[in-house]
C-alpha cells in the first residue's frame, strides 16, 4: 500500500505528464495545420463557445496580452477562419464569429482530440468523473491563486517624508 506522500507524488506526476502531453497534442495539430499553436486553441475556444465571443474574452481565455491577442485575431481573420462583427448591443465594440466552415479542417482535429479524450474517460464512472473534475477545479484554482501571489505587480517603495 502506498503512503500518502506516495500517492500525492504519483497524482503530481501523472498531472505534470498530462499537461506536457496536451500541450505536445495541441502544438502538433497546431503544426499540422500550418498554424501557430495559439491560433489553434483560439478555435478550439470559439468552437467550445458555440456562440459570437468578445476580443477580452479570447485574451483572458488564452492568457494573452492586448497586443498578442489583437495580432491573433488578424492572423485568424486573414486566414478566413473568423469575422469581426458589431456587437448588437454596443455598437462600439465588436464579437468575434467563428467561420465553421472555413475552419472546417481544424475544428475536425480538435474533435478528434476531444473524442480520443472521451474514449480515456469511459471506464470511470459518474462519481469518479465528478471527483476527478473536482480535482481538477481545485487544482486550476490554486494554480492561479499561485500564479497571481508569484507574479503580481509589487507596489512602488515610497520614500518617506
């Protein structure tokens, strides 16, 4: 039987391999497609999403700074994968639209990946499923709390007066 510490040795393990795993997976279909990796996770997002999304959205999605993701997005627009339209709500900001059809080849490999995935998960029952997404939920949420103490701005020393 192994110890605690084992146990929670092989989880971070196992976390640490899937994560390179899936990032490797999505650069190489990235590259198979003649895209940066970025712009093919940017429509994996549209694609998951469904509907018209904001700029902000895509850029807090992927992580990106303003002027990354505007540049992504005009890659994406050359490309024909996406359109910009005039949000119907606010006619001074803009959606971005997802063009299935031209996209059509890269939205298939994401489905393949995500059917590939759910084959992974069939074994696992329901509660193995809710347990293991619990995990993953707390996992990604003190990842970020990390990442925010780590790497937030510090706060200028003021000389005294």
């Amino acid at each position: 039987m192994d110890t605690r510490t084992e146990l929670e040795n092989r989880v971070g393990s196992a976390l640490t391999l899937m994560i390179r795993r899936a990032e490797e997976a999505q650069e190489r279909a990235a590259r198979a497609q003649g895209m940066h990796p970025t712009d093919f996770r940017c429509l994996g997002y549209l694609y998951l999403k469904g509907e018209p999304v904001s700029p902000g959205d895509i850029i807090t999605h992927l992580g990106l700074t303003s002027g990354a993701g505007t540049a992504l997005l005009d890659r994406l627009e050359s490309a024909g994968y996406i359109m910009r339209a005039r949000h119907p709500d606010d006619r001074r900001s803009v959606l971005i639209v997802l063009d299935t059809e031209a996209a059509a080849e890269p939205l298939a490999l994401h489905e393949h990946i995500r059917t590939e995935y759910q084959v992974g998960t069939a074994e696992f029952s329901d509660s193995d499923l809710v347990a293991i997404a619990k995990f993953l939920k707390r996992i990604e949420g003190l990842s970020a709390e990390l990442n925010e103490a780590l790497y937030a701005p510090k706060a200028p020393i003021r000389a005294a007066s």
